[in-house]
C-alpha cells in the first residue's frame, strides 16, 4: 500500500516536472535548425551585423523588437503581423509601439532564410536570433545563446500590447506582477531592465517626471542637474519626434553605464528609478554597475524571456509562417 502510494507520488511529480518543463519552454533546442537548415546561424548573423554596421540604432530596435514580441502572447511573432483592413488592429499599431522598429531587417532575413530553407525557420526564432547578434556584433560574438524551435502564432491584437507591456511610469509593484506573471522574477526584473543602457525614449513618455505636482517640479527620485537638462531636451507640450538617451553618456554601447546612472538618480524612466525603491531590486542595481556580472546575468535573463509562452507546433499550436507580417492561409 505504501509503495503503491509512493509510486504514484512519484509519477504525479513527474507529469507536474513534465508539465512545467514544457511551459518553461523546454520544447527549446540548442540546435533545432542543425539538420533542416544548418546555414540559419550565418544567415541570420551576416545579415544582422551588417545593417547594424550601417545603422547602430538598430540594435535597440532589434532587442526591443524581441522583448515586446515576448511579453505579448509569448515569444511567437505576433508583433509581425501586421493589421488587416477588417476590424484587427494588430500588436504593432497599439500605443506603446512608439519607436518599435527593425521590421525590414527580420523581412530581409527571412526572405533570404526562404531562398534556402523554406518553410523551415519560425519567424519568432529569426526575432530571437536577431535581437543577440545585434548586441553581440559590438562584441564580435555571440553574447548570450539562443535555444530555437519557436512557432509562430496566428493573433495579434493591439489590446494585448496596451494591457501587457508595463508602462514606461509603472512602480516597483506593477513591474514585480507584471514580470512574475511571465514567470520572471526580481532578478530578471532588473537585468533586463539594463537593456535601456542603448536606445531613446520620447520626451511624452518621461514628462511627467519634470513636473511631478504640475508645478513644474520635477519628481524628486530625479536628480536635480539630470531634470535641468531634460528641460533642455524637450518641450511643453513633447514634440513625438524628439526622444532622449536612455542612458546619457553611452547610448550606442551595450555597457552596464545604465547601472551606474540609475545608481546616481540619472535614470530616464520613472520605471527605471522605480528599481531603487525596493531594497531587493536596489541590491541588484548596485552589483550590475560592474559589466560582467550584468552581463552574465543580462544572457540568462534574455533565456528565460526567450522561452516565454513557446509554441510547439502541436494541432493548433503555431505554425512556420512564410511571410513574417501575414498568417498563413488556413487550409
Ligand atoms: C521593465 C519594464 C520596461 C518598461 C516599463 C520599458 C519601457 C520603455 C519605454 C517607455 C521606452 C521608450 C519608448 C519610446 O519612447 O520610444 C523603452 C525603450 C526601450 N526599451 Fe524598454 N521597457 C521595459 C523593459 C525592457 C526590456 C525587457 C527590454 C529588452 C530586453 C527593453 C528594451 C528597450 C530598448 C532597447 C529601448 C530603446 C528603443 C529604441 O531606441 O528604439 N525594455 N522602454
Ligand atoms: C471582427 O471581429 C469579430 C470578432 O472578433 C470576428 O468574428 C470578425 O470576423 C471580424 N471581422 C473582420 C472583418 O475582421
Ligand atoms: C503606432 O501606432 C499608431 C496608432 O496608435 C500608428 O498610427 C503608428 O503608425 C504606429 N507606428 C508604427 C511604427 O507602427
Ligand atoms: C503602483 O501602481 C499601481 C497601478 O497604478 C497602483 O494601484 C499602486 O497603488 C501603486 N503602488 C504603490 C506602492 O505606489
Ligand atoms: C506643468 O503642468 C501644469 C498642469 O498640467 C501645466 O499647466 C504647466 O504648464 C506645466 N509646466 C511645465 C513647465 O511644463
Ligand atoms: C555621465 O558621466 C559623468 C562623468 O563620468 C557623470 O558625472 C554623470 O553622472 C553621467 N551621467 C549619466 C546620466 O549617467
């Protein structure tokens, strides 16, 4: 009696290891492509470093690109579709799209990765591939790995985005739920946080933050000398086409210089001050000031994101799209 209890103990524990590893995205590969397309990894790079080379704003596009396609829906393309002229008004043409980019660079990829694999290669693993070899080409190699094997998704809906992805003034608490919800925690939180060390954000989404009571003071977690020349930077009311540094001194390198301004009260994003409000997220700014602890912990983070809400490609469960912005036909 006793071992037959045991045993169905142990098997119970099993399926539940079983179930959580596939929600985790353990359905993820190390070399997914290493038979039906080997030649992914060099397309995927050659392609990235090159329009990189040409443009280095790309790079926060393409890693923002992935972040928000994960958040949403998981990592499944969904940001690529674009919206129909019937009543879908898709992920991308939700609010907090301001300043996504790099949709050419994923279509260019693909069209090439079609050429020599068709209908092989997940639009969402192109986005995953593209977002680590637009950081890594500063490095010269790759910074993180990359598991594949994602499917892409047949929804996008701009009420998803509106609802999923925190707002640029959310605090410390709504950060927490919203990343613990993806199974992301405090850690995480703020490692991937260390992305806004490249990249701009528009005057609109930090006004608030330079005049706090509506007596143009600024809030008071910002540094006074910082506030000063954000003034300079922007009107009243925002023009959308000016948009700052996220990080002051460095916004093109990947660097963990994010880590030492936050540190200084120079954070751009009320989201980003936010981070020194809890003591436990406070602690962890503190250690990412030195670049290879971020770093370290800024890949393994970039992992666990890459495997959110993964579509297996079971019955009704994703598909390889041929073209990244349009779901296949149903047949
Ligand atoms: C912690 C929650 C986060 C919030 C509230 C947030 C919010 C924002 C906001 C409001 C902007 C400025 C958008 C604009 O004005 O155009 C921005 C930019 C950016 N975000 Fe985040 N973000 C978060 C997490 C992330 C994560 C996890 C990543 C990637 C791993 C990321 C990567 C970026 C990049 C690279 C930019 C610059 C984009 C560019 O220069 O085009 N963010 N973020
Ligand atoms: C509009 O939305 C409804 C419900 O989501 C759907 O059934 C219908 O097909 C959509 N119409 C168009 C033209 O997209
Ligand atoms: C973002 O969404 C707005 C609608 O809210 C749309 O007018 C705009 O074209 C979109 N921008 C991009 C780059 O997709
Ligand atoms: C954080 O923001 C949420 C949503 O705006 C709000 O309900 C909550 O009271 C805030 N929490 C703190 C501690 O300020
Ligand atoms: C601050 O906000 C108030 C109320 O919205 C507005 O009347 C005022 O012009 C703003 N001041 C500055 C300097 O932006
Ligand atoms: C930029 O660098 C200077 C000099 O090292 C430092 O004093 C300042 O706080 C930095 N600014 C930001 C926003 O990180």
């Amino acid at each position: 009696m006793r071992l037959v209890n045991l045993n169905f103990v142990f098997v119970s524990l099993l399926v539940l290891i079983e179930v959580v590893s596939v929600c985790n995205g353990r359905v993820l590969s190390p070399a997914f492509y290493r038979r039906s397309c080997p030649q992914i990894g060099r397309i995927v790079r050659s392609i990235t470093w090159s329009k990189v080379a040409a443009n280095p704003t790309l790079a926060a596009k393409l890693l923002r690109l992935h972040y928000h396609d994960c958040f949403v829906r998981g990592c499944d393309a969904s940001i690529l579709i674009d919206s129909t002229s019937g009543n879908n008004t898709a992920e991308k043409d939700a609010i907090p799209n301001r300043s996504i980019g790099g949709y050419d660079v994923i279509d260019e990829i693909k069209t090439k990765l079609e050429e020599e694999c068709p209908d092989i290669v997940s639009c969402a693993d192109i986005v995953a591939l593209a977002a680590r070899d637009a950081i890594s080409y500063q490095f010269g190699r790759p910074m993180w790995q990359v598991l594949t094997g994602r499917k892409d998704g047949r929804v996008s809906l701009a009420t998803e985005a509106s609802r999923d992805l925190p707002s640029g003034n959310a605090n410390f608490t709504t950060l927490q739920q919203q990343f613990a919800g993806l199974g992301l925690n405090i850690i995480d939180l703020v490692a991937l946080s260390g992305a806004h060390t490249i990249g701009v954000a528009h005057c609109a989404v930090f006004q608030r933050r330079l005049n706090a009571t509506g007596k143009g003071d600024a809030d008071p977690s910002l540094d006074p000398e910082y506030a000063q020349f954000l003034r300079t930077q922007c009107t009243t009311p925002p023009n959308p086409a000016v948009a700052v540094a996220l990080d002051a001194n460095s916004s093109v390198a990947f660097d963990s210089h994010y880590f030492v301004g936050l540190s200084h009260n120079k954070g751009l994003l009320r989201s980003d001050a936010a981070l020194l409000t809890d003591p436990r997220s406070a602690r962890v700014v503190k250690s990412f000031q030195g670049f290879h602890d971020f770093m370290a912990n800024f890949g393994l983070s970039m992992k666990k994101m890459g495997a959110i809400g993964v579509k297996k490609g079971a019955r009704d469960d994703g598909e390889i799209r041929k073209n990244c912005r349009v779901v296949n036909a149903a047949n």
